[in-house]
C-alpha cells in the first residue's frame, strides 16, 4: 500500500502537518529513514554541534564537540 499523504510530527508541539509527497520523495524519505535505522542500530552517533542543539544537550560538559 502506497501513501499519497505523509506528514512532519513535531514532536515538542505533538502537531502534525499534513505534507503530500511526490515518488522521488517517498524513495528519498525511505532511504534517509533506513540510513538513520541501521546508524543507530550501529551505534552510530556522529556529533553534529551548534549553539541550539548544544545548549539544551544532557551531554554537552562532557562532549568534546560541544559548542556552548
């Protein structure tokens, strides 16, 4: 069964906003979410720092990578 609807859930907010999506979308979307899959099935965390993620990190006194 195909969707002919996806949508963005924030999570923060628990909204949902409706977004439809074209073939190339649905592949990509499959794609990134079966990369992000098998990442942290592999334990795979890469540090991604920045000034907002950074400062409301549990991790950020002791990450090397953190930029506060």
């Amino acid at each position: 069964m195909e969707s002919e609807l996806q949508s963005y859930h924030y999570v923060l907010d628990d909204e949902k906003i409706p977004v439809p999506a074209s073939e190339i979308d649905r592949d990509w979307i499959a794609e990134t979410v079966n990369e992000v899959a098998a990442s942290i099935s592999a334990q795979e965390f890469e540090p991604t720092p920045s000034a907002s993620a950074c400062g409301y990190c549990d991790f950020r006194i002791a990450c090397p990578a953190a930029e506060i």
